[in-house]
C-alpha cells in the first residue's frame, strides 16, 4: 500500500516530487486495476498541485459524491453519464489542501447491497466489501494512498477489514454530507481509506484543518473495552481469531484490556438502525422509487418493496431508542478509553455469494454516531481480518491514537 | 388567497373538479404575475391529477429545491438554466399525494440576503421578503394555495409576515432537506406557505402521512408566553402595535398571557447563530466560492469574504452554545404551551432599500429547531404585520392549533 504520511515525508524533504508521487499512483492503476476493477472513471493524465499539505496525494472518490470533474453515477443506470455541475464540500476540501483527485470508485447502487465488479485485491475471487468497494480496493491494491467512501450501515469499516486496510469513519457530522447521494441523512456518514491510521489522521487534518488531529502518536497504556455484540448474532472463527490477536497484543504492549457488556438501550438501538435507514431511504430515494423503479438495482429493489408500510410513529419509536441508546453509551464510555469489537463477521465472502457481507457489528455505531477505526490484524486463508476501535463521540483523535497503538502493538507482536 | 382547506373540501363535495382548482391558479398567475413576479418559471398549461389529497392543489416551489420537471437555478447565474435529474424529496411528497407542481418560485441566491425581482403582492413598492420570496408572495397574491420555502435565519417566517400569508417552519428535520441546496446543514429547514393554519396543516398532513396533523382545530385558553428578544435589538412601533393587537386578541379570547424571559444560555444561543451558519456555509458553498467567485451575488460574497476566517474552535464552541441554549429553552415550555413573538422587525422595507429585512427575530428558533407559525394581524400603511407562534420541538400540530386559536381570536376582535 501506498502511505499517505510517507510520501508527505518525501516530498516534504525534496526526495519526491508532487508529480511523480501521482505518477506513482497512475502507474499503479495502470498495472492493478484490470485485476481490481476499483474504478468507475479515473484521470488518464492528472497533475499535481504545486502546493498544500496533500500535493502529490492521489484521492479515490466514491462515485456517489458529487464531483464536477467526473460523472457521478451512484452506482445505478439511473444516473449513468450524470454530471453535477459542483464539487461536494469534502472534495473541495480535499482540493483546498492540495490534493489531486484520480477518479471515481466503485459504489455499490445508491450506496446499497448490490455487488459492484470491484474484486478484493487480496483474492480477486472474494468481495472486496461493500458499498464503498471501490475506495477499500483501490487502497488495498497499493493503487491511491487515500479514498473516501460513505457508510449508513457498514460501508467504510467493513469493506476496510476485507481489504486489509485502514479506515475512519468519523463521529457523525464531522465531515459535511452535502453533495453526497442520500440513502439514510440520520446515518450517511463520510469515512476515509488510508494505508494507516497515521494517514487518516494526516487526511483528516488536512481536510479539517482541525489542529486536534496534528501529531497523532500511539497512546500508552490504553483501557480497552472489548464488545463482542453477541445481540448482532454469531461471527465466524476467523473473526473471533483477529480479535483474540489484537487483544493479545493490546495486552503484551500495556494495554489494559476487560470485557464490558453495552446496556439494553444500546442492544435496543442496534435492533432499530434498519427502521430509521429504511424509512429515511424511502423518503431519500422517493423519485427513483416512484419513477425509475424497474431500473433500481434488484437486491435494493427489493430491500425498498419489502419496507414500504414503515409509519411515522415507528419511525419516531426507534428515534427515541437512538437518542436513549447515545445517553447511555456515553455511559460505557466512563471505564474505558475506548470499545473494541468485530470490523464483520469473517472473512470477505466469495465473489460468488452475491454479497458484500453483512454490516451487523457496524450498523450499531454508525447509529450511535461515534468514530470507528478498522485496524487490520491477521490474514486467514490469505483474507484480512480487522478489528474496530470504536472512541466516545467527538474523541476522533483518540480513536486514532488508540488505533496507532494497536498497528504499533501487532507489529512487534509478529 | 386561495384556501388549500377551501378548495379540499369543494374537491370533495363535488362542488369543484380538480382541473378546475388547477384553472383558478393558472388564471391568477396570469392575472398577477405581472405585478408580482413570483416564478422563475412555470408550465403554461398543467393537468390535476386524479387522486390523492393535494389533487387540484398547485404548489409553487422554492428555486432552491431540485425538480426533474424545471430547472433550479438557485437564484444564481453559477447555476442558470441547471436541470436536476430527480425531484427532492419534499417535491416527491407533494407530488405523491396528488399535487400539481405550478413551478419554481424566485429565490435570492443560494438562500441569502441579495433581492428578487419579486415585489410586494400588497404593495409593489415594498420587498415580499427573502430568501423564500417567491413562495410568500405568490401565496399572498392569491395566485396558489401552498408553496414551499426554506429558513436558515428567517427566510420562512419573516416573508410569510411581509405578505400576510400564514407559514410553517416545522421543527427541525421533520421534512427532508435532502436535494435542496444547502446553506448550513444544522440549519437548513424546510417550511410551507398558505392561506391560514389550516391549510398548512392539511399541507403537512398530506406530505408526511402523520396523523398528529389531522383535525386540528383551535386550542381553548393557551397559556402564551410573550417573548420580546430584547437581545435582538429594537423592534419598529408597527411590529409592537401587531403583538400588542395578538395579545389583546388572545386575552379576550380566554387566553393566558404572560411576559416570559428566555435564560441567558437562550440568549447566547442567539448569538453564536450566525456563527455555525456561516461556518456551514464555506463548507456547503465551497466549490461556487473557490471555483466561480466572481459569479456569486454581491451581498453573498461579501458575506462569505467576511467570514472566511472562522475555525473549527469557534464552530465547535457555538454548537456546544446551541445545544446549551435547546436544554434551558426546553424548561420555559414547562410553565407555556407556546411562546410569542415578532415575525419581523416591522413592516416590509422599500423595493428601493434592497433589502429583504433583517432575520433578526427569527434566527434563535431555527436554530433551537422549534417549529415557528407565522400568523398575520394587521396591516400598517397597508403592508401586514404578523406574529409568530412558537411550540416545543417536535409539538407542530401544538403550534398550529394556537395559530388556528389566534387567527380566529384576531377574527373576532376585528
């Protein structure tokens, strides 16, 4: 993988050029991505800027954020060939501090379920994950040092753990949503793909220019909390094997590490989450259900048929349950510096599943609104598995500093 | 004005065809229009729909608002003759409950202080008001019966006071923001215009399928609490004269009134308004600021100019402010079923003074995210006066059923 933070070295000391460290991402799209398919349109030639802290930096975009330079297609035939006329607010700010963006990524339709053509670069008979495919692989492939991807349920985190690849999804409201294809506005969230939680770190600061994400190092001696969210079902052992790693090594490195147990509330807000995006998507995607209907991908198609009778009230039933479910996690958060628990439930599922995997470990915290990080720990049968460091809401940087300390941890434990 | 409530029931009586209700606007527009200019377009010819509750009711929508049906040029030459692929969701609201959308109603650019062409439909020497220009004054003219608008500081209530016509700010992301043009994300809200409490509260019943909006009739003797918002400057003897005449109205209609200061976080909370607002605003407006500056309406830019200083420290602060400001003003509804105050500062201001007026009374509650009521009471050298009737967060059907009570009170008294 190409790090963010590493080239911002090299061209900071004068050993690279902005140019040719976009060079270094064209050529390695030119060389991975017939075996990735990452991109929906990308710049064939692209410049760097001459200045600002992300000159020389390749950014992916996922194809549901308005870009004017590029058509934005949202993954459906409905929008194919569509082209804003703006620039959403996060790739202004991306361009703001100097970076070049190289094209459009893979979005699975509307940021939904549908399986786009992206492989996992890790084993191109796998998914890469879902619905932020593109952005995950195009980091894991070593082909941009940064993409940006979105998630309602669990497409940042989880196609980040597939890909074996850093990711944040931010506390809720960090990043502007505007511009952004809506599936969910009480959920959508913008994440980050990196190389390492450094280079997220690095991303977000320039994007930001939120001092608070300047010089982010590993923390000592964390206090874990680890979730094993047995409310969101059964994972498979080779999830259950990642978690132990990091543990283990959490541990090894001065970390103290129980287990916490999250209160009915929050068990409550997890059973919900699909009652506020369902219901917010009916009303998000009003026109391409009433009007475009037959040319909405299926697995979506029938996820909107199927939810179609959701009412007001149940709607403000599981609002009421979201903002109980916040107070008391607030609560968890008194013992422990942060939560750690499953990135998914395995493994990125065979490409010939159909699926993008399943975002049950994610949805709970996207709901919650508190920052994730995907720190990837162990390959089982040559497939990433990643853990999810999951901060009190607001305490981005602390999710990163924790999140460092666990990439720091698992490297002197191999 | 056209009653919305008006034309449902001979809708539905039989009394009127829904073609014909459609006629009645089409005919008014090419009446009025002239003298008004309330479109920025709008079809020559329309057809009612056959169903639904709106059928036969033509609505004007704000040129901020996506249709797939006209262009939405946000009031701005950056995006003239610009052609969204999908209607918002709102529209989709109106257009699933059979409303015929007429066309897309003058807004000063992106949602800001720079004039329409529009004039007073009471006096074509005076402003209708901004940024929902259009919307109010097409209603006032009597050319339809409902029409949407937006409010980030007061460009809902304080259009709706200029024109005599009642309106809607209902409490914050009640009605989706997704596809309208965004100013500031945390303030953005979205509001209807009609004839008299009823018809928006038949408009709110039809778009959001929530039962709480059927029936509602006038509440017997509310307890009103005054606010004046000292804080927010000094208001003209013509906006007095109008709340004196409410309270007296209301008294002698059995209500309580009582004089009710807001506490000092309150207080605050109006302060830092204009903080998070412009803050959100270089983010939302990033692309038309960095790409086509030149090409914003010279108020808005020298606007933006001003402000491009503001940090994430002073944002962060101004929110904690706001969230501050929601939990004292949750404790003064304790003792209040609504409060009341200005919807504007006085009178509408001459065309001559190119303004739209001041939001000045306005901006506390769309950040406190209250829903707001505009309810017209007089009129002073000819131009109305309104007051506006504020409800607990999440209470709309509570303050529409006080506005229904002080229209009828003002009735009476008259």
């Amino acid at each position: 993988m190409i790090s963010l933070a590493d080239l911002q070295r090299r061209i900071e000391a004068g050993e690279l050029s902005p140019d040719a460290a976009i060079v270094q991402s064209l050529e390695a799209i030119e060389t991975r991505e017939k075996d990735v398919r990452a991109f929906v349109c990308r710049a064939s030639s692209a410049k760097a800027q001459a200045s600002g802290p992300l000159r020389g930096i390749a950014v992916g975009i996922k194809d549901i954020i308005d870009t004017a330079d590029f058509p934005t297609e949202m993954g459906s035939q409905i929008y194919r060939g569509w082209q804003p006329r703006s620039d959403a607010p996060v790739v202004m700010m991306l361009k703001r501090a100097g970076a070049t963006i190289i094209g459009k990524t893979t979005t699975t339709a509307f940021a939904s379920r549908d399986p786009t053509p992206t492989l996992n670069p890790h084993n191109p008979g796998h998914s890469p994950g879902g619905s932020s495919s593109g952005s995950a692989a195009a980091v894991g492939a070593g082909m941009v040092p940064l993409a940006l991807g979105t998630q309602t349920g669990g497409s940042v985190i989880r196609p980040a753990a597939y890909c074996g690849v850093a990711a944040i999804k931010p506390s809720f409201r960090m990043l502007p949503t505007v511009g952004v294809k809506c599936y969910s506005w009480a959920l959508d969230t913008v994440g980050l793909f990196g190389a390492r939680a450094e280079d997220l770190a690095r991303g977000l600061l320039a994007m930001t220019g939120r001092t608070e994400f300047s010089d982010i190092v590993a923390v000592r001696s964390p206090r874990i909390g680890v979730v094993r969210q047995d409310f969101a079902g059964p994972v498979e052992p080779a999830a259950e094997q990642g978690l132990q790693a990091a543990i283990k090594a959490a541990e090894r490195a001065g970390a103290s590490v129980e287990t916490v147990d999250v209160p009915e509330a929050v068990r409550e807000a997890w059973r919900i989450h699909p009652i506020i995006q369902d219901f917010e998507a009916h009303r998000a995607l009003a026109w391409e259900f009433s009007e475009r209907h037959d040319e909405i991908a299926p697995m979506l198609r029938a996820s909107l048929d199927a939810t179609v009778g959701l009412t007001p009230k149940e709607y403000d039933e599981a609002r009421r349950i979201g903002r109980r479910g916040r107070r008391e996690l607030g609560e968890v958060f008194e013992g422990v510096d942060v939560l750690l628990t499953y990135s998914a439930p395995g493994t990125a599922p065979a490409k010939e599943l159909a699926t993008t995997g399943d975002p049950r470990y994610n949805r709970l915290w996207t709901l919650m609104g508190n920052p994730c990080v995907n720190v990837p720990v162990l390959k089982v049968g040559g497939l990433p598995i990643g853990v999810q460091v999951i901060a009190r809401f607001g305490n981005d940087p602390g999710a990163l500093a924790v999140a460092r300390f666990l990439e720091e941890a698992l490297a002197k434990s191999n």
